[in-house]
C-alpha cells in the first residue's frame, strides 16, 4: 500500500524553479522511485528558472524609459526604445528566446517513468509538475491585466511613434496628449512586472494542489503499474513528472522538443487535482499569447472514466495554462484534466492558500484508478491519436 501522506509530505513544500527546495524535492522523488524498484531516467535541459522576475522587471524598466523618452522629448530614440521593450519578453514567451531571461540559468530535470511492451504501437503520455510558485495576484485577479496585454502593446508602439512625430510638429498639444498617453502604460507595465516580480517575496504557495497532487497520482499509477496490475497492450506508458511549468512550461517544451516519435502518441496533463469539487477538463490551453481546442476524443474518454470510477463525469471548463498546450503546440493530441474546491473554485493557486489542507487524501487513490480507466479506454480506442 501506498502511503499517500508520505508522498504529499514532500510535495506539499513550497519549491520555486532554481530553488534548494526545487532541488531536494527532484531527490527526494528519484529517491521514492528507488525505494520501490520502479525504473526511472532523467531529461536534463537549460532551465531559466526567473524567468517571469525578468520579464517582470524588464517590464517596468523598459516602459518607464519610454515614458521618460516621451516626456524628455527624446524624439527619435522613442522608437528603438520601444521596440526592444517589446521584444524583450516578447520573445522569450511567445518564441522561447532567453533575450532578457537568461539570468541565473541551471540544469532542469524532468523524471520519466516509461513502461514499454514489445512490439508497442501506440504511446500515452500522462504528465504534471512538481515545481511551484508564488505570485502577487492570485488567477483571477492577475487576468485583468493580462486582458489588457494588447493595448499594452499597442500604446507602447503609439508611444514609440510619438517620439518623432513630437519632434516633426513640434507641438505643445501633441507632446502633452504623448505624456498623458504614458500613464495608462505605466500603470499596466508597473502593474504587470510587480505581479511577476515580486512573487517569491511573499508567504510562500506549498504547490500541495498546483500541482502536488497530481504527480501522487502518477506515482501511484507508477507503483500500481510496476507490480503488474494492468498494462495495455501494444502502448508504451509514458508517466512524466516535468520542472519549469511554472516558467512558461519550459520543462515540457524542452520533453517535447528533444525527443523522438516513433509511435503515434497522445498525452493526458493533470493540474490541480484531489480537490472536494467536480473533476473537470479544460477546453483549451495554451500561453499569453495563444491558445488552442484539447482534443475532444481525449475529453470525452477522460470524462468517461471519471463516471466510471465516481458515478459522474468531468464537467468542461474554460482556458488552462498547462503542460498540456506544449504537446498541443507541437501537433500531439492532448488534454488537461483537474478538479476544483467547493470554495475556491479554479482560484487560490500561486498562494499560501494553496496548501495541504485543500487535498482530499482519499481522492488520490480514487484518481489512480480514474487514470487505469482512461489508458483501458485509450488504449483499446483508433480515433484518440
């Protein structure tokens, strides 16, 4: 028998990307897959684990520069100065370049457990994160500013362009209606960047729900798996506990983009799972920037199995920011799957509010066999892939 409380002692600690923490929690999972005689290996790859405290401060640095620009009459040097604000994080979120990201750069693990039959022809992926975060704003409260991202980005531009024109006309109107338009981007960019800046200041998010939880789950899966239990035929399980999603997804971009596709696979990502409410499944995920449908014959047999296993199924839910939208980015039907408090709903994550309090223990074991169920339904399926 599994003893889950052991589990989530190790995953209910806070442990922000590039942490000692972050670090210990990685051992302390090889070392519980040890214990068990469960094979395992390791991905490695460049991790940049401040990644958001750099786009947050490049954020408030570079607009402010604008700004600056707009009311010293700078002219010209307006455009540059905007331009490379807003490459700056631009790139590093939408196109994974490290421009203004690369501080403090280290080594990631992903921890892959990986069961595979002779003569496999199929593959599913079933994934979480053991990393954590803190945030200034809680989900919903931070989506205020992000739904302004886009008049960001436009007012940064006009501003960029008002520098010259300021300098052409040479008016006292124009340069005043310049200095006015700045308030509403500083307002947003100091907004913005304090948010991501200033997180791991706080009282730290124990990560026991987002996404401790769910990588119990797997590991549970793993145990039950290893001994035997079930094993679908002709499909290679792929159980991947991924660091970085708290940072763009990095760990599951780097899994994604380094390795091989012999088989045709598809992937099932868990997020914040063994809450008191209804399980559910995201109709899209994705990143700041883009979004795209999770694959509807995925939700449909993930709903199956939850009815199987409790009498009702997963309900559809909105928009996630997941694991998930890596596999879909790169052409892998995928899913997200999770459940929500009574209370807080899909809210109170990347806070001390999430904390082992908010973990139904017996709904980990009750999500093992929700998983045994689905792979019986996936794997005897040909439309999934």
């Amino acid at each position: 028998m599994i003893d889950y409380r052991e589990l989530m002692s190790i995953l209910s600690v806070p442990r922000p990307n590039g942490s000692a923490a972050e670090r210990a929690t990685a051992r302390a999972l090889k070392e519980w897959l040890d214990r068990r005689g469960i094979p395992f290996r390791v991905q490695t790859f460049r991790l940049y684990p401040y990644f958001f405290e750099c786009v947050g401060l490049w954020l408030i640095l570079s607009r402010t520069l604008l700004a600056v620009a707009v009311w010293a009459r700078w002219g010209w040097w307006t455009l540059p100065i905007a331009l490379l604000g807003l490459l700056g994080g631009t790139l590093d979120v939408a196109l994974h370049w490290p421009l203004v990201t690369w501080p403090g750069a280290r080594r990631g693990e992903n921890i892959l457990v990986e069961f595979e039959p002779p003569g496999a022809r199929r593959e599913i992926i079933l994934s979480a994160h053991y990393d954590s975060k803190t945030e200034l704003l809680d989900h919903r409260q931070r989506a205020y500013l992000f739904r302004y991202m886009n008049l960001g980005i436009l007012l940064t531009l006009l501003l960029g362009l008002w520098g010259p024109l300021d300098d052409w006309l040479a008016s006292g109107a124009i340069h005043w209606i310049g200095v006015l338009l700045t308030i509403p981007l500083l307002l947003l960019a100091w907004g913005m960047g304090l948010h991501l800046s200033l997180g791991r200041t706080l009282k730290p998010s124990q990560g026991a729900v987002d996404n401790g939880a769910a990588c119990a789950i797997l590991l549970g899966l793993a145990e039950a798996l290893s001994q035997g239990e079930w094993l679908p035929p002709e499909t290679k399980i792929t159980l991947a506990l991924f660091t970085g999603e708290e940072v763009n997804m990095q760990g599951s971009r780097a899994y994604v983009k380094s390795r091989a596709w012999p088989l045709p696979a598809s992937a099932l990502n868990l997020e914040i799972m063994a809450q008191d409410g209804d399980y559910i499944y995201w109709e899209r995920d994705g990143d700041a920037f883009r979004s795209l449908p999770t694959t509807k014959s995925l939700n449909e047999m993930y709903a199956a199995a939850v009815e199987k296993v409790t009498g009702a199924p997963a309900q559809p839910a909105g928009l996630v920011n997941s694991d998930g939208g890596s596999f879909l980015f790169s052409g892998i039907p995928a899913a997200s799957a999770g459940t929500l408090d009574t209370r807080l709903g899909e809210t109170g994550f990347h806070r001390s509010t999430d904390n082992l309090g908010r973990v139904v223990m017996e709904r980990l074991p009750q999500g093992v066999e929700i998983l045994q169920a689905f792979l019986q339904s996936a794997a005897s399926s040909r439309n999934q892939l």
